[in-house]
C-alpha cells in the first residue's frame, strides 16, 4: 500500500482541526472542522517600473532623480510581498486560541507585521500615485475642502510641510467620512494611522530614503520640491472615489 504523502497545508490545517476541536467549543457554537480550510488569501498587486514612470517623468524638474524612484520602488514591492508573504502565512496559521500569546506567538508576529507591510503598501500606492503633477495650489473638490478646514491654501500648505519635518514617516492628507472633511495626519510609520474613517487622499513619505541622495539630510528642501510636483488631479480622483 502506498504511503500517503501530505502538503504542509494540509498538516496545518489538519493540526488547526484537531486543535479547534479541543479548544474552540468554548466559544459558544458548534464548529465544523471543514470550514477552518476554507480562507483563501487574496494577494496584492506587486508595483513595477510602470508605476514609477509618472514620478520620474514629473519631478527631474525639481531635483528629485529617477535614482531615487527606482531605489525606492524595491521598498514599495517588499511591502507588497510581505503583505502577500503573511496573507498566505494567515490562510494556513493553527489559529488554535491557546497557541496565541500576547509576548511572543505566531498569531501576535503575523498580525503586527501585517499591519506595517499592508499600511506600506498602501501608503506608497498613494505617494506614486500622486506625485509627479503640477503642483501648485490644490485644485477642485479638494482645494475646496482644504479650504473649509484650514481657511487657505497657504495655511494648509504651512501645516503641511510643518508635519512633515515633524513626522519620523509620513504626512498623510485624510478625507474624514464622519466628518466629510479633511485633515492632515503625521505617521511616524508604516502602520502608525491616522484615524478610522479616514480615507487616504495623499501621502507624503519623508523617510530619508525618499530624498536622501537629492537633498541628503536636508528635509525641509525635499518637501519644498515635493510640493511642487504633486498631482492634484489624481488627489481629487481619490476624494471622487472616497465619496462614491
Ligand atoms: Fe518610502
């Protein structure tokens, strides 16, 4: 008779059934084991060249080099692939409640790292996103709005740079759904958000790896440019959708 051989998935799950047998009756409802099988991990798109040749095109013009985007798009991808690499890692984890441990288990170093890999992800999607457009003052829905909350362009735009220079990661511009108005956030890192119901509209990365061999350690220069080749019209693409 042939040995039967098995996947690794397969012993996972198999643990993780026999496991919740034991261990998940507690919490209140019968569990048919076959259903601990079914996640399947939705996976992220991994960012390429083409998603960095809106930046290159539109910032030489203020110093900011195609160097810097290619450096920095090898960042962008690791966070997609971690993000990938730990949505597999949740589909097959022993989810067995007693495994679980708030100093050190599986669970605990997933879920953290999740939360920093997907919030990199998401927060370069939208700093590629919008960057490499005209500049300017603000235009639209969004010019609008930036208004309404911070009574001028000029003093939002002081505000702006203010969290940026004061921020270890991110300036983030957040379209509020309770409130249907924005505001501007700092992130001191990839998975340091501002607020529920916020929708992210733009974001400002001011790591020094977005400007280090541009501007060195001088911060301030990099987001004078920076504000110089932001893409409005794609921000107010987001604001469109975020308001459906
Ligand atoms: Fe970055």
């Amino acid at each position: 008779m042939p040995k039967k051989e098995f996947t690794r998935r397969q012993v996972l799950l198999t643990g993780a059934a026999s496991a919740a047998a034991v261990a998940l009756p507690g919490i209140g409802f019968a569990i048919n084991q076959e259903n601990l099988r079914k996640m399947e991990p939705k996976l992220v798109r991994v960012p390429d060249a083409n998603d960095i040749a809106k930046a290159i095109a539109g910032t030489a013009k203020v110093g900011i080099q195609a160097k810097t985007h290619e450096e920095h798009l090898k960042l962008w991808q690791g966070y997609a692939n971690k993000t990938n690499e730990i949505r597999k890692a949740l589909a097959e984890l022993d989810t067995d409640p007693a495994k679980a441990n708030q100093i050190y288990s599986q669970m605990r170093a997933l879920k953290v790292n999740y939360a920093f890999a997907y919030g990199g992800y998401i927060n370069h999607n939208v700093y590629f996103e919008t960057l490499g457009g005209g500049g300017g003052p603000a235009t639209g829905d969004v010019a609008t709005l930036i208004n309404e909350t911070y009574g001028s362009f000029e003093k939002w735009a002081a505000d702006w740079k203010a969290t940026g220079i004061a921020g270890r990661g991110w300036a983030y511009l957040g379209y509020d759904q309770e409130e249907q108005r924005v505001w501007s956030y700092m992130g001191d890192s990839q998975d340091t958000f501002p607020a529920w119901n916020n929708t992210l509209l733009l974001a400002m990365d001011v790591y020094e790896h977005a400007y280090y061999l541009d501007f060195q350690t001088a911060r301030a220069k990099y987001i004078d440019a920076y504000m110089q080749v932001i893409d409005w019209n794609a921000v107010n693409a987001r604001l469109k959708k975020a308001r459906g």
